[in-house]
C-alpha cells in the first residue's frame, strides 16, 4: 500500500515549491469599483472621501472596508485590497469529504453488540473521553461532559453559514443574533457554499438529539450557543465581511470566534506580495479588539503542508494569513488512519483507538496541515490515505464525521451526516474548549482561557513544530479550568 502521508506531501511540495504561481482561488479586485481595507491608523476618517462606499464600519477597530477607487484615499499603508476567497478550493475548505447517511437513515456503522449508531464514528470525540453517551457501549469512568458541557457560553462561527434545522443544532444555534454579513438577500443559513459551517458548528456543539434509527453525533460544547455569521454568498467570501463578522461577535459576547478560512498556499510570500504585510496589519487591528472585548479569536492553520517558518531560497519568507497574526489562535491538525478499515478488530472501536488496529494515531499530524511557530495546539482534523479511500469507502472513517446539510434531487435541504477532513476541522475542537473552559471560569481572561489550553496540551513525539505548546487535551482542561472557578479576574 502506497502511502499519501504528511512527509511524503511535504517532500513533494518541497520540490515544487519554486515553480508555482499565485492560484486563481484568491484575487482582489482593482480600478475605481474595487473593495479595500482603510487603516484608520495610517489616515484620518476625514480624509476618506464621500464618494468611497463604506461597506463595514469597522472603526471601533481603527478599520474601514470600503468599495470605490482605493488610489485616492492615504497614502501607502493607508489602505490594502480586500481578498476573495474561493471555498470550493481544497486548500481553503476541506481537503476531503465524504456525506453520509441523513437523520431519517440507520447509521452503516456496527461497532459494538446492540443498534449501530452515528456516535460511532466519532474517534475524535471518543479519544477525548468527552462524554459515556457516544455509543452504545458506554463506558463507567468520568468523563469531561462530567465537568463541562459549556453551558452559559457563547461561540461564534464565521464560515459558510450553519444550518440550524439539524436536529442536533435545533436548540443550539441563536437565530435573532446570527446574521448575513455578505451583502446579498438571505440569512445566515447555508447559501451555495455547502455545508462546510454546518460541520463545523456540529464538532463544536451538536447536541445528540437525533431520534433517528442512527442516533445524532454530539459536540464538544453541547451547552453552548453559536451564533452563525455567514461570510460566504455562494462558494466566494471576502475577508472584509469576515472581519466584520469578528467585530459583531466580540460586541454580542462571544467566548469565541471560529475562523476556519485564511489565505491559501502561493499566496503567502511578502515578498513577492508586499501588501500580504498590510494585510497583516489589518487582521491584527481586528484581533486586538475582539479580544478587548474578552474574545479569542480561533483559526484553522491551513492545509498546504507549509512550514510557516520557512524561508525559500528564491522566494523569501513565509506570511500566512491569518494564523500568523499577532491575537490569533492557531491550529494545526491531526488524525488517525486506520480507524474501521475492516479485518478481526473491525467491529471494535476500542481496539482502533488504543492503536492495536491504527496505523497511525489520533495525534498523528495530518498530512496536509501546516506548521511551524504560529501553531499555538494541535487538535483533531482528520487524516486520510488517499490512495486507500479510493478503493475502501471505510478508509473515510479517519476523517471527522459531523453535522452537515445536503440538497436533494428536488432541492430540499437534507440534514445529515459526513465526514471531512482539514484543519478547518481541528479549530472547532479548540472553540469548543474555549467554552468548556469559560463555563468553569467565566472572568478568565482570553490570555488565561490561551495559556491554558497551551499548558494542558500534551506534547506528542512530532514535537512543537507540529503540534505547539501540545495536542488539544480536554480533560486536563476541564480539571485545571474547575481548579480556577470562581476566581475574581475580571474579563
């Protein structure tokens, strides 16, 4: 069996490195018509002039995004293009996916004695010991759902749009805050860009509330609400709406922000993209004020493979967006392969996590993550031999199976369920342990919530290039949080 595994990408990516181009799945527009950002730091309010649209008033952040001729506003470092992202490229998305059976469907999944279940396939919330109620075969011992559940919290998802007619998202997602933040005539819900938030919003928070013959799937944060800011109108978003979304968030009291969206692989040399440092400027002005308002903001470290530490021989440094920025949460991936593959063991899902049928573990950073410094913890993502899904539909099981929304035949929207893999997949783990820790010790501070998480990590044999301060570990988490209860820190 040929493996597709991170090294091996990595030393093809390495090969090729020098001789790509910038890819058509980012652009930003120019001429008189163009979307930009305006530093309020760089140039006065009153400078800019009337005839400028202002399309998100951004100021509380000393930020304006703005459409019109960006050429008459400051001087340079005043104003940068705002970029649009393509969601449908597997390097701002997920890098794989696969649906699964809808609510009404029995869950194909057969792991223990007794009915199969969704639950089932949930390696990466049973390797955290989250809760006794992920299968059928519960076990006896605490568990942190004991401790936490993330009840009085709030978390943000900036993404694609969240449908909340899941079952398991019914009660969860806050339909008077949630909002449209693209521009275009509908509401926060899923238009054209997939079910990539609804995905999302399930790992962080899906309740298991499906009476379905398969059961739901259940989050990390079942008690915690989201509020849905939709960023994308079909599968393009630009990062000013997304930006708009952060500063919406931390003003309705967000614990945290979900951003699983950045700026893809070639576009992160500053070198031959002088503006990707303006661009920085910009993401690091809007994370400096959600987190005044007490919000850490939590972001996918992206899925080109790409040591962010990097410098290239012909193209210089490496800048990726916005993980890098200074007030950023970043969040590398791992995952397992092997996990239900079939053989004598396939039909015991303990056996797969104590790695008796793993080829690789649940720590094993995925192949197509990024790494370096800015990586502040690994958490679950997914994995994938590539190779092997193409010939064993059981290989999709290394993924992360969560809440998504399909579109039938004649156009309905389906609930369901499905597997994704990318590291779009690892930030929820980490936004739902924000709420677990800020429902134990609501005055912790974000410094304190980050450090936090960072000291409880446990550090893997990749080490912190990969993993950073560690591996996402929910129950030392949730012990050291309930240790600081009470505690009169102020927010």
């Amino acid at each position: 069996m040929v493996r597709h595994t991170r090294r091996s990408m990595l030393k093809t990516a390495g090969a090729t490195l020098g001789g790509l181009t910038l890819a058509g799945n980012v652009s930003a527009s120019t001429g008189e018509n163009a979307r930009f950002f305006i530093n309020l730091t760089e140039v006065s309010r009153s400078e800019v002039p009337d005839d400028v649209e202002i399309i998100h008033d951004l100021s509380q952040a000393d930020v304006l995004v703005a459409r019109g001729d960006q050429e008459r506003v400051g001087g340079p470092g005043a104003t940068v293009p705002d970029i649009k992202i393509d969601l449908s490229d597997d390097t701002t998305g997920a890098v794989e996916s696969q649906d699964g059976p809808s609510v009404d469907e029995r869950s194909a999944s057969h792991n223990h004695d007794g009915a199969p279940s969704n639950s089932e396939f949930q390696w990466d919330k049973r390797a955290q010991n989250l809760s006794n109620n992920l299968t059928d075969k519960p076990g006896n011992g605490k568990v942190v759902h004991d401790t936490a559940t993330g009840e009085g919290t709030r978390v943000a998802v900036v993404d694609s749009g969240v449908y909340d007619g899941h079952p398991d998202l019914e009660d969860v997602v806050n339909a008077d805050l949630s909002e449209n933040v693209t521009g275009d005539p509908y509401d926060f819900r899923p238009n054209g860009a997939g079910s990539h938030g609804t995905h999302v919003a399930g790992t962080i928070a899906a309740t298991n509330s499906n009476d379905g013959p398969g059961g739901g799937v259940l989050g990390t944060a079942p008690d915690t609400e989201i509020i849905a800011y939709r960023m994308f109108s079909g599968m393009e978003g630009y990062q000013g709406d997304g930006y708009a979304a952060w500063v919406k968030a931390a003003e309705n009291d967000c614990d945290a922000i979900n951003y699983s969206v950045g700026f893809p692989f070639p576009y992160v040399f500053p070198e031959e993209l002088p503006s990707l440092r303006a661009e920085l400027r910009i993401a690091e002005l809007v994370a400096s004020y959600a987190r005044e308002q007490g919000t850490v903001v939590v972001n996918s470290a992206g899925n080109d493979s790409l040591n962010m530490d990097r410098v290239d021989p012909e193209r210089g440094e490496v800048l990726s967006l916005p993980t890098e920025a200074e007030g950023v949460f970043g969040v590398s991936a791992t995952g397992p392969i092997g996990v239900g593959w079939g053989g004598k063991k396939s039909d015991n899902e303990e056996q797969w996590l104590r790695g008796n049928r793993l080829e690789e573990p649940t720590t094993e950073p995925a192949f197509y993550t990024n790494y370096g410094s800015a990586v502040d913890v690994s958490a679950a993502g997914g994995n994938a031999d590539l190779q092997a899904i193409a010939s064993n539909p059981d290989a999709y099981n290394d993924l992360v199976y969560s809440t998504v929304n399909t579109v039938d035949a004649d156009g309905n929207v389906v609930s369901s369920y499905g597997w994704k893999a990318g590291t779009s997949m690892a930030a929820p783990q980490v936004s739902g342990a924000v709420a677990l820790v800020r429902s134990l010790d609501p005055d912790a501070s974000v410094e304190e919530v980050e450090q936090l998480i960072r000291d409880t990590a446990s550090q893997e044999a990749e080490g912190e290039l990969y993993h950073g301060s560690g591996h996402l570990d929910l129950e030392a988490l949730v012990k050291a949080a309930s240790k600081g209860k009470g505690k009169d820190r102020g927010r």
